[in-house]
C-alpha cells in the first residue's frame, strides 16, 4: 500500500506545465504580475479618487487628525489668556438670577483692568437693552480694550438664505468697546475644528485689542486642541470680582481676558450642554469644551500660529501614488506573512509622518488615503496569489478526479494515510437517476455512435454538474445512469434536503436539454428524441468507503438503503412519477417541501411493504386530505374504477393526473382478469 502515495506524486509531478503559474488559459487577463499589479493599483487610484468625495471619508480623515493632533497631549502656550468662569462657585457666591445685571459685569471689568488685565474679552451677548441704570454702568465700563460677543446666523429657507447678524447695543461700541462675533461652525459629524474666517472674529478682536498682531488663516484652517476641559488658566467669576482677596498677586497683570460660561464639571458629549462644544480632543475624554474656552484656544491659534493647514489634491494624491508604488515594490515577487507586516509597518509610517506634518509643519496630510492605497495593493495582490495557489491545486484536483473523487481527492490531499481500503457506517441520502427509454434512443442512433456519445456527454454533464453543486458525491456512471450520495465524505446535516433539491434541479436540466434539442431538430431536421427522467431517493444507513481490490479502489457505498434507492428509481415509471423518496427521507424534507405517499410496495429482496412518496411543488394542502382519503380506499380494497376521487382529485392536485390515470388503469386491468 505504499505505493500508491508515490504513483499520486508521479502523476503530479508529469503535469509540470498545468500547474505552473507562468501558464495561463487562453484570454487570461492578467498574463504577469507586472500586468496585475499595474491594474490593480490603476483601479486603486480611481476608487480611492471617487471614494474621496463621500461625506464619510471627509469625516473618517477628520477623524484621523482628532487623534493625530491631540496624540502628545499639547498644552496651551504659557502665555495664553486666563479664563474667568461664570460656573457653578459664581452662581453660589453671588446668588442672583440668571442673567446677572450688567453693573456686576460693568463691576468685573473695572477690577479686572485695575488688576492690570491687558484685554478683557466678554463672552455675553448684550443685544437687547435691560434697566437704564444697568445698561449704563456697562457703558461706563467699557472701552477699548475691552470686546463684547456678536452673534451671526444663517437661516436657509427655500426662498431665501438670510444672514442675521446679532451686535451689542450701539451705545457701548460707541462708548469704544469692540464687537467679536463668537459664532463657530461645527463639521458634519458635530465636532468643532475649523477656525472661523470672521474679519471681526471674537478672538481676532481680543488680539487687536491687547494690541498684538494676529495671523488672517486661510478659510478652513484647522484648530490645535489643548487638552480637556479646564486646561486654560480658570478662575470663578465671584473671584475675579475681588481679586485682591481670593487671587493671587498680578494673576491678570499684562494677560488677556475672557469672561464666559464654563461649567466646572464638564458635560458628556451625548448629553450636551449650555455653549459647550466637541473639539479634536473629545476623542480622549469624550467630555464637552465650554464656549470661552473655544475662544481662548482659536485665540493662541492665530496668535502663536498653531493652526493647522490641510493639504490640498496635489500633496494627496502624490503621498498616495507614492504609497502605490511603495506597496507594488513590496509585492513585486510574491506575498506571505511578511507582507502583513510591511502593511502594518506601513500604516505606522504613514500615521507617523503625518503627524510630523501636523506638529513641525503645521499641515495635515491625511494618512488615510496612503494608507487605503497601501493596503489594496499589498492585499488585492496577495488574493490574486491566493487565487492563483488554489487554480493550481483545482488543476491539480481535476487531473485526480479523472481517477476519484474531487472531494476525495482534497480529503486524500491533507490525509494520504486514507489510501486504503476500508469504509464506515453512515446515514446517507442516495440517488439514482435514469433516462426513460433511452435504450430504444440509442438503437435509433445505433448507426451514429458519435451523436449518440455527444447526446449521453450532453446528458450527463449539467446532471452531474447539479448533483456537484448541490454537495453530492457521484459515484458512478452506468450509462445514462447516475448514482450519487450526500454526507460522504464530507459531513451534511441536511443531506436528504440537498438530494431533493437536486433531483428538482435535474429535472430542469433535463427540461432545458429537451429545448435545446428541439431547436437543433428544428435547425436540422433530425428526428427529435425527448429525454425522460426518473429519480429514486432514499436515505438510511450504508458502509461508505474505499471499495475495491489492492490495486484499484474507488470511494462508494452499500447496503440495503442503496438497493431501496436503486428500486424507486426503476418504480417511478410505474406511477407516472418523475421522483420517488423513502419514507426517510421524506420524512426529513417534509418541513421544506409538500411531500405525498403514493403507495406501499414490497420491493426485490424485502418483504416489509415500502411506502414510497413525491414531492408536490405547487400549493395543493387543502386536496391532501382527499389525496389520504383515496390511499385508505386503495389500501383497504374499497377503491373502484368509477371512484369519484379518479375525476376530482386530478383536477385539484395536475402533478398527480398520470399517476391517478394509472392506478385507475390498474383497477381495470384487474378487474378484467380472470
């Protein structure tokens, strides 16, 4: 028996050129590695370019530059304004309705410039008038150095776009306090990280009121995020008021200021908040930024110059060509496990230069097109060697399955010690099929061996092709006979279910063929030879196995469930019926298909009757019970020829109409004996 391994490894090894990759099938698109990987990373270039153009791929970069941004945790400038906070202390201490009067703001600003406050920015927007005596001690307040928060809306309605711009009351700008607009506008999925373009910005007037020159970024800049909440300098506002006592010494002196709602304990993101808003550094703490705290971080960005650049098409679309060509490199020879790790030092690569750009260069190059790029090429190459590997053993497995099995032949691959006879006891679904009168076809052709061949060819294979797509193992060919069985040697749960489906679809195989032939009888005027066909199915327990002799074996099955399925095969005729199961096997098809018994029948080589079933494939539940009604008459001896069941049962179950035509056929020949 060990021979045979080595005649396998011979046969293998004579057919070099099926199984070398350099060898293609005629049309072969890709004839060399060059060729795919030219395409593949063509096709790469033109998806990653239509792609690009989803809102979700915008988001998902914008997503990549949260995290790349915030990475090293920076940290506002040592330099940076000093928040005073209207939060949760302030309301305690001062105790008065919301909102304050505007003297105790008018009160705020004097101590913080006596405190020797460079600018003072208020976040409050004091659009309407209150009380004369309020609204004059603010006026009284503020000057030059100080900005009040503007408001400008956009309202979209199908009529028109109308732009609302909300401004303090004209008697404070022309007392000389500045106007800010403190809108902000929020991308797509709800996280703020484009500075705003206002000419009169909240923070570009802050800027120009402290006198100190700040940068005009182009539009769409983006922001760098300094940490959580609360990372700016914060004092509560009831402090500010009397700093002498609650503050250290010249804590303002020289600094800028801005006054703002700031809730000590910052909100979760989903439950939002009172003007406080996601920023890139959301991600880590998944806490919300008070509305002052925005300003002061746009603030230090124009300022210092902090702002972030995106790159624009050029830059992207070189970094992705280059990543293109970087992976065609990396897979240029072949593909294994270490082009996994080449993609994953890739990656880091990519995440790690952009960062780079972020933090030395303040530009953003998105790492997620190199990256896409990358990884389509490394992997679309690596499935075209996984395709190409699993070509070369299917060719190898067809050159096998001349002599066994394909499913054997795999079986065999990974286990050669199954090279030997033996078997096993299994429950299988087993088929036979077998074209009706087809020995009377063949003695018409019998002068034309050829058309009879390519008529058995053209036969043979879309029925075995069904019973190959349905998991069925064929075990042999006797004729124009097929025999085949399900669960074995592979295992199937549903293996009787399987054989159905596939004697259903060979009877429309066997329908198509009969078109086919129509056509060409037609076309040639040959004599036409419609082709019949009937199946036996039944399931039960076999041996299933390597059956033979030492030196010729193949893989099939016995028993006494396989000569049932062989003999309902040959009774089908016998009831105008093109399929007939076991009892087991309609018994486990029965929640998926209507099935009927036909009748009970005592086969060659039993003597218990075997009551033998079809399948129904259209809705006839509600004739059944007349059908079961007609089968106790039949088997108790009470049915007749002039039954009324022989007139009204074909008409409510068609499929049945040759079956009922020859038990009725049966009844008369009986009853005309002797």
């Amino acid at each position: 028996m060990m021979a045979r391994p080595a005649a396998l490894q011979r046969l293998q090894a004579e057919r070099p050129i099926e199984t070398r990759s350099s060898q293609r099938p005629p049309g072969w698109p890709f004839s060399s590695r060059g060729i795919r990987l030219l395409v593949l990373a063509l096709v790469t270039l033109i998806t990653i370019s239509l792609i690009s153009r989803l809102p979700a791929w915008t988001l998902t970069e914008l997503r990549t530059f949260d995290y790349l941004s915030t990475v090293d945790d920076p940290t506002p400038p040592a330099d940076g304004p000093i928040i005073v906070a209207i939060d949760e202390p302030a309301l305690a201490d001062i105790n008065a309705q919301w909102p304050w009067p505007r003297s105790l703001h008018a009160e705020l600003v004097k101590q913080l410039r006596a405190a020797g406050a460079r600018a003072i920015a208020l976040d409050i927007i004091m659009a309407e008038p209150s009380t004369a005596e309020n609204d004059q001690a603010i006026t009284a307040a503020v000057g030059p150095d100080v900005v009040l928060a503007g408001d400008e809306t956009l309202i979209k309605t199908p009529q028109a776009d109308q732009l609302l711009r909300t401004t303090p009351l004209p008697q404070m700008t022309d007392a000389g306090a500045r106007t800010g607009i403190a809108s902000i506008t929020l991308n797509g999925d709800g996280i703020f990280r484009n500075i705003p373009s206002y000419e009169d910005g909240f923070a570009m007037e802050l800027a120009k009121a402290a006198g100190i020159k700040a940068l005009h970024l182009p539009a769409g800049s983006l922001i760098q995020s300094f940490g959580p909440a609360r990372s700016y300098p914060t004092v509560s506002y009831y402090q500010a008021l009397d700093p002498k006592n609650f503050l250290p010494p010249d804590i303002f002196k020289g600094r800028v200021v801005l006054v703002g709602l700031s809730l000590q304990n910052a909100p979760e993101i989903d439950q939002g908040g009172a003007d406080a808003y996601a920023t890139p550094y959301t991600v880590h703490t998944g806490k919300l930024i008070s509305g002052v705290e925005v300003q002061a971080t746009i603030y230090d960005n124009i300022v210092h110059g902090l702002a972030i650049t995106e790159a624009g098409l050029l830059p992207v679309a070189i970094c992705i060509l280059i990543s293109v060509i970087l992976a065609a490199i990396t897979v240029w020879k072949s593909t294994s496990w270490r082009t996994l790790v080449a993609t994953a030092a890739a990656v880091l690569a990519f995440a790690a230069a952009s960062y780079a750009g972020i933090r030395f260069g303040h530009v953003f190059v998105s790492p997620l097109g190199p990256t896409v790029a990358f990884v389509a090429v490394a992997f679309g190459q690596a499935a075209f060697d996984y395709t190409e590997e699993r070509r070369q053993k299917r060719q190898i497995t067809l050159a096998f399955a001349q002599y066994i099995s394909p499913d054997l032949v795999k079986r065999l691959s990974n286990d050669p010690s199954q090279l030997k006879l033996g078997g096993e006891r299994r429950t299988l679904s087993v088929l036979f099929s077998d074209v009706r009168g087809f020995t009377t076809i063949a003695e018409t052709m019998k002068d034309d061996p050829e058309q009879l061949t390519a008529l058995i060819n053209r036969l043979l294979t879309p029925l075995s092709d069904v019973v190959m797509d349905h998991g069925g193992t064929i075990d042999k060919y006797m004729g124009d006979c097929i025999m085949a069985f399900w669960n074995a040697p592979l295992d199937d749960p549903d293996h009787a279910l399987h054989a159905v489906k596939a004697s259903i679809a060979m009877q429309d195989a066997i329908a198509t063929l009969n078109r086919e032939l129509e056509r060409e009888s037609a076309a040639t005027g040959r004599p036409l030879h419609i082709l019949k066909m009937g199946v036996g199915i039944n399931t039960g327990e076999c041996i299933v196995g390597n059956m033979g002799s030492t030196r010729r074996f193949d893989y099939s099955c016995l028993g006494d469930s396989v000569n049932l399925a062989s003999r309902l095969e040959g009774a089908s005729k016998n009831y105008g019926i093109a399929l007939l199961l076991g009892e087991e096997t309609a018994r486990l098809v029965s929640d998926r298909y209507t099935v009927v018994e036909l009748d009970r029948i005592i086969v060659k080589g039993r003597t218990v009757p075997s009551p033998v079933f079809t399948v129904l494939y259209g809705s006839h539940r509600a004739a059944l019970p007349d059908h079961n009604a007609f089968l106790e008459a039949k088997y108790a001896g009470r049915l007749t020829v002039s039954d009324p069941a022989f007139e009204t049962l074909p008409k409510a179950i068609p499929e049945l109409s040759a079956y009922y035509a020859l038990m009725r056929s049966n009844l008369a020949q009986d009853d005309a004996a002797p």
